[in-house]
C-alpha cells in the first residue's frame, strides 16, 4: 500500500512543511509545564506557519532530549496524539507527526489516531551510529503495521540523517533506491550534517537525475536565500529554526521562506 504525498500536498510547484516544535511533554527530564500549555502553544505556531503560506505543518517531539534510540514510553505516544490532534482541529493544513529519535510505529499510532496525513522517519532503513546509540531502521515492522491499520498514511523517510553516520559506506544514490524500493518510502528527506545546516545542493541534483519520479524533500537549513538553487530539484522543503525566533514560529520569516520557495511556480 502506498500512500503517495500527491494526496495532500499541491501538485504544480514546491511546497512548505512547517515543523511544530513541542516543547518538553511530561516524563521528559526538562519538562517544567503542563501539557495543556505546550499543545497551546503548539497551535499557535501551526497557526503562524499556516498564515504565513505553509502548505502543511509536522507535529515533533523536540523538547524530549535526551531522546530514546528507539520505543518512547506511552505518556509520550499519548501526549504527541493529543498534540497532533489539536493542531490539526486549529488548521486547515495537513498535518503529520514525527516522534524522536526514531519511534516509527508510534509516530504511525499517533498520526493515525490523529486523523494525519503523513509521518517522518529519521532511520527507516540501515543502521547508523548515532548521538542515542546504535539506530537500526524497521520498515518490516512499520508497513506491516500500516497495512493493519488501513491508513493512507505517507512515509517521509530520512535519506543519510543528520545527526548520524552509517556504521558502513552507502551510496546516496543506492540508498535512496533502498528506501524507495525496498523499506517502502514514499518520499525522502535530505538534509544537511546537522540541525540548521542545508543539504549539498550537489546531493539534491544527483538525486534527482537519478530518481526522477521520486519525491525529495529539504531537510533542513533551507532560507529564502539559498531555497533557489534546491527548490527545482525538491518536491518541498521541511522547515523549523529558521522560522523561529526566541522559540516561536514568526509569521513573517514564515512568508519570506514560502515565497522564496514557491517563486515561479502557479
């Protein structure tokens, strides 16, 4: 079963996904404020990415840090649902969940109770050596999960992930086929080596020529002035720090970002 992201993004040019940074949920080390503040919270920075020109928004766990290398306790499952589940009665953008480090299956349950549209995967496929430990990817266990649930879900899976090495060398190029082809991806995200930093727009381009059909997304680092050189070669760009400022999505850098990348497109 895919699930492809034409489904609920627009078709004719590339889109913006605005990350939803949650702060820190209950049972996280640094949490300090009741959940109903941070879902509040949450909202609102859905709210300012969709007036500024967002064309979907990803609820994520980034308050959570230390993160766990893979199964997240239920109070976490349950928190992000009802975080999700807020925002998207807020908005009228499709929303999608991610829960770090690398929670797939709860990401699924989540976005699945939720009513969204699609999920991010940092380690679908491979292993790689992370800052949590080892991370190995479990699409067998993701699809078949989704094929369960009956949920038109789509699989944004990480492409070589940030924060991360392979504990062996992979081909940008055969590994991107791998997600694609064989752990069941609906799209790929390449980003840069670390949190704010743009992918190589090198990258982006070979990927390109070479997978033509596939949808690519930005990862992260991307800025009105370097979203022209990737934007023709990306489905869309995923987008968080940039946006924000002093912790809060601000709804003009929003707009700055969404005309820089849907400039020239109808």
């Amino acid at each position: 079963m895919r699930a492809p992201v034409a489904s609920w993004l627009p078709a004719r040019r590339p889109s913006l996904i605005g990350v939803v940074h949650l702060g820190p949920l209950p049972g996280a080390p640094f949490c300090r404020e009741p959940l109903s503040l941070t879902i509040e919270r949450a909202i609102e920075d859905a709210r300012a990415w969709e007036r500024g020109g967002a064309d979907a928004v990803l609820v994520e766990n980034f308050g959570d840090a230390p993160f766990f290398p893979g199964r997240v306790p239920p109070e976490t499952v349950a928190s992000v649902t009802a975080a999700a589940r807020a925002v998207r009665e807020a908005v009228r953008l499709p929303v999608g969940v991610n829960v770090l480090r690398n929670d797939a299956e709860a990401a699924l349950a989540a976005a699945a109770a939720s009513g969204a549209a699609f999920i991010r995967v940092n380690v679908l496929a491979h292993a790689y050596l992370t800052d949590q430990g080892i991370i190995e990817g479990r699409a067998h266990a993701l699809l078949r999960k989704r094929s369960r649930l009956g949920v038109p879900i789509s699989i944004l899976a990480d492409l070589l992930v940030k924060h991360a090495e392979p504990l062996a060398p992979l081909d940008p190029v055969l590994a991107a086929r791998d997600l694609l082809e064989r752990a069941g991806a609906d799209a790929l995200v390449v980003t840069g080596k670390a949190t704010g930093l743009p992918p190589e727009a090198a990258r982006l381009a070979d990927l390109a020529r070479a997978l033509p059909e596939a949808p690519l997304f930005a990862g992260s680092g991307v800025t009105p002035e370097n979203a022209p050189p990737l934007r023709s070669n990306v489905r869309g760009v995923l987008a968080g720090t940039w946006c924000e400022k002093e912790g809060r999505v601000r709804e003009e850098r929003v707009r700055a970002l969404a005309e820089a990348i849907h400039a020239g497109n109808s």
